[in-house]
C-alpha cells in the first residue's frame, strides 16, 4: 500500500466538551479519515451529553464514554487501543509509568471518594437503546470476534496482513478545528519522505504535525502559532517568516492535537504515558520518538486552529501572549515540569536548565498576575512536592487502572461505553488476564 492511500483513523479527548466547537472539530475531520474515535472523560456525564454523543454514533463516530477523568494520556491509550483492533494490529501491552523508578506502567493504590451524581446525571438505560456495558476491555475492541480480529485473519489468510505504514493515527483535541486538506498534506510530506530516504519502511521513519493557530485571535498576522524548534535552551517558537512559506520543518516536539503518527511508529515508541495525565504528554512522546531515531517533523502547509489554555493575555513589554491555565493543569504543568528536569524524558541537560527558567517564571506569573493566587499557590507548593518526589497521582484523582496500557487485571474493569450505530456495546472482560 502507498503511503498516502494509509488508512488514518482519527482519536480525540473530550472532557466536558463545548458541543458548539467540538462540532466543527469532528465535521472537520469526518470527510478526511476512515474513521472517528472520541474518548470522553467526563464524569458522570448528563442527560444531555448522552444525547449529544448519541447523535453522532448515528454518522460512524465511535465514542468511548469513560465516566471519569483518567486523563489525556491515558485516554489517548485508550483510543489508540481500541483503532488498532480496528485496523486488525494487536494493541501494545505495555506503556511506560509517570515515574522512571517504575516500569509497571500502573498507578499506585490510592483511596478515593465516589463522586455522588448531580441531579442532571443519565444513566445509560436512561436513554432508549442505550446499554451500559462493564468491562475489564475496551468494549467491543478485542477478542477474535471484533471486527479488527476478523480483518487481520483474513488479511493473513489472503496473504497481505496490514503492516504499520499501511496505517495511522491522527490525535486531535475537543477545540481544534482542522483544514479541509489537512490530512492530505500530511501524507503529501509523508511520502516526499519517504522517496527521499529510499530503503526505509513507508511511514517508519517520521511523525508529522501541523500549524496550530489559536482561534482567539481575530487579526491573522498576530495569532499565537504552536510551531517549536530546537535550541540548546529548549524548545523556542519557530519565527513567523519561516512559517509562511509551504515546507517541512524538524520541530523540537509535536503537539498532541494533529499529531499524526504511522503505526509503525507508534508501534516503535510505544503509547503515552499515563501518569503524566495531562501536560508535557506530547512533549515526552516525541522526546522519545526522537531518542529512537524517528524525525518529528512540522507541515507548514497543514494547519489547525486550536486552543491552548483557558484565555490568553498581553503583558506589557512582551510581544508574545502568555497562556492562563485554571489551577487545576498548573498542578500539573508544575510537578510534570519538575519530572522533565529530573530525567523523565529522554531530553538534553540543557532543555533541562532552560525549563528551570521556563518554570521560575511561570510560578511568578500565577502568583502575581494570575486570579485565584491563593489557590494557585496551593497548587504549586503541591506540584512541586509532588514532582521532587515523584508522586504519580495528587489525592484526588482516581487510580489509573491497567486498561490504559492494554491490560487486564484480574476481577476487574472500569466503566467503559461504546457507542456504534446508536448502541452502546461492549463485551465482557475475561477473568485472570493481566500484565
């Protein structure tokens, strides 16, 4: 198979989502790939979202209703998992831990509180049709009898079982909204690389990214562009005279929405990682897509219009907009930023000193100009705490379970609803399988 006839299938996390944006998200990228996968983390998730989730099972979209946060790691796993049964690949059974003095790729043990549902809250019966499944799998994923199981053995009985440039995955978030030709420009660089490195595997050898604009800012020549390029200090933006012409650019890392990933790639470098939960994640994986000789290489020419924190603002004697996050992800960028520093990525002793800096003065931004600086101050302290030590979870997140990583522990499952032509489905998870 050529690399630009790749089936690509598309996977995106959803967390309380605005239904408004994550419209134009999907319809944008429905005409562009084989199929949709979207992994909601919303807990609890309403009457409503049920509804809303239930409408687009109607069109072929796949929607993984978690129940809970795992975070967007973990259900990028998920999703993943659940494309590659689909393309008929065997999932990865392994992904590495938040922690480098681990390798179980599982959360420790820890005590949390069942969140009582609000008044607003559906079950799944509630809606007619609607099955709740608990499984120990991704529902409907595994197992001989799911549909990429029966793809792969009668490609292996035709004799042309899929290999991994014969496929991708494309990662997206709720609020970005892609070019019409998005996906082909990808596989247009992709195969122009392909002819030039003749003798490597088609796709083996690259992960590719887009332009992400922020949409927040109306005036075209002053929008925020995520395209980083490498320096000894870390990753610096790339300057906007090198971003106008149509080229493929190395970037220091790739940012997760409009990632595109072969899956030979992926399969190379493994899933991300989970204790991570939210920030840096894109960061690690292409750090170590680049420590085992991949090229994360940027499209100019494939753009996306994307939101990056919770609002922007100017501070004066700066050219370049800073990002205000809630206090929530600045836990996390704090404590994930102190793993960075202390090697949990694969990355120069130099990116390391510059994220020294880059942190001094994110926490003296949320405590001076931030609102909520009490909060935010909590936050901190916490996150600091957290990454000096190397905790995996604060203590009020759920335990990750082994499900992320495409294993099963024995005796037990999460709540996990696939949602295909206007059912949810799923099949149980079988006893005593674990890693």
């Amino acid at each position: 198979m050529k690399v630009n006839e790749a089936k690509v299938w598309a996977i995106g996390v959803a967390f309380q989502p605005d239904t408004a944006r994550l419209d134009d998200t999907i319809e944008s990228l429905l005409p562009q790939v084989t199929g949709v996968i979207v992994v909601d983390n919303t807990p609890n998730p309403s009457a409503e979202l049920l509804r809303y989730w239930r409408g687009w099972t109607r069109r072929g979209v796949v929607v993984l209703a978690l129940g809970r946060n795992l975070g967007i790691a973990a259900a990028q796993n998920i999703g993943a998992r659940h494309a590659l049964r689909r393309l008929g690949f065997s999932p990865l059974h392994e992904v590495p831990s938040g922690n480098p003095r681990e390798n179980s790729g599982v959360a420790p043990r820890e005590k949390s509180r069942k969140t009582p549902p609000n008044e607003n809250t559906c079950r799944a019966g509630d809606v007619p049709g609607v099955t709740a499944v608990k499984t120990g799998e991704i529902p409907g994923a595994g197992g001989k009898d799911s549909p990429g199981a029966r793809e792969s053995r009668r490609a292996r009985a035709r004799g042309n079982e899929p290999t991994g440039g014969d496929a991708a995955l494309l990662f997206f978030d709720q609020d970005s909204v892609f070019a019409p030709d998005y996906v082909a420009q990808i596989q247009a660089a992709e195969m122009v690389e392909y002819q030039r490195l003749v003798g490597d595997v088609a796709g083996g050898i690259s992960v590719f990214g887009g332009l992400a604009f922020d949409h927040r800012e109306t005036d075209p020549t002053k929008r925020d562009v995520l395209a980083y390029r490498d320096t000894p200090r870390g990753p610096r933006r790339y300057p906007d005279g090198e971003l106008r012409e149509n080229k493929v650019l190395p970037a220091a890392f790739l940012i997760a929405s409009g990632l595109y990933v072969p899956v030979n790639v992926w399969q190379s470098v493994g899933p991300m990682r989970a204790g991570m939960f939210i920030d840096h994640v894109d960061l690690e994986w292409s750090m170590r897509a680049r420590a085992v000789g991949m090229q994360t290489l940027l499209v100019t020419a494939a753009t996306i219009d994307h939101q990056l924190g919770d609002r922007v603002v100017k501070l004066p004697g700066r050219t370049q907009v800073v990002h205000v996050h809630s206090p929530f992800r600045v836990y996390y960028l704090v404590r994930n930023t102190c793993w960075l520093i202390r090697g949990l990525a694969p990355i120069p002793a130099g990116w390391r000193w510059g994220y020294v800096l880059w942190l001094a003065k994110f926490v003296a931004f949320n405590l001076v100009f931030a609102p909520g600086r009490r909060q935010r101050f909590a936050k901190i302290l916490r996150g600091l705490l957290d990454g000096c030590r190397f905790r995996r979870k604060p203590r009020e997140m759920f335990q990750l379970k082994r499900l992320e990583s495409g294993c099963r522990a024995p005796g037990r499952g999460i709540l996990a609803k696939e949602m295909t032509g206007g059912l949810f489905t799923g099949r149980s998870g079988r006893k005593g399988q674990g890693c």
